[in-house]
C-alpha cells in the first residue's frame, strides 16, 4: 500500500464531529467512524468497511459499503484474480480476521469449492 501512487492518504474532516462520533457510537473504533465521516464528505462513490455495525452506519448516512471480500470478488469477477480460492487460504495464513463462513459463500457463489474441501 506504501507504494501505490493511486492512493491519497487524507485525514478526517472534521475531528471534533468525530469526537461526538465516537461518544455516541462507543462500540465503533476511531478508523471506522472517521471513515465514514470522510466518505461523506467527499462524497466517495464507496466506503470500504469491513466492521458489521460500521457498514450498518455507513448505510445510514446513505453511503454505499462494501468490504474487502467484496472488493476481492469484484477483482475475481473482472479477471484480476487467477484464484480466489488461494488468495483466500493466503489471506488467513497470514491471520486476517475474516470468518471461513464468510469466505466459503464468496467461494460456493462463483461455483468454487469451500475452504474444507478441494
């Protein structure tokens, strides 16, 4: 990520807001409700959260989600990803924290076989 020039680091917009935010939403981690924040404020065309209850916020402030899997999927579907199955099985050996549930339906959705099984 260090080296990808298409990526724009920007910090939140409006840090007391975010303040609130975190007050009011204590169960959602500082990242996420500045994401949100941000994303509202440029209006992004998508929000990458992974988190259940951010992406639940998210929607709420009429910003469209989507998550990592998601984003691999989208890739997988435009050929930019030879073998989901394995970027899968990479991404957990390196402990990213994503339920194999979650991972198998991406998987049975493209016809491919489960984690479990080859």
């Amino acid at each position: 990520m260090q080296t990808a020039h298409w990526l724009r680091v920007q910090l939140c917009p409006h840090p007391p807001l975010l303040d609130q935010w975190c007050t009011g939403h204590p169960s959602l981690g500082r990242g996420e409700l500045a994401t949100i924040l941000l994303a509202h404020s440029i209006a992004a065309d998508w929000t990458i959260i992974d988190e259940r209850a951010a992406r639940r916020l998210a929607a709420t402030q009429g910003l469209k989600v989507i998550g990592c899997i998601g984003i691999l999927e989208a890739a997988f579907r435009r050929g930019l990803v030879s073998d989901l199955r394995d970027l899968y099985l990479g991404l957990l050996a390196q402990g990213i924290r994503v339920h194999p549930e979650i991972l198998n339906r991406s998987l049975v959705s493209f016809g491919l076989s489960p984690l479990d099984q080859r």
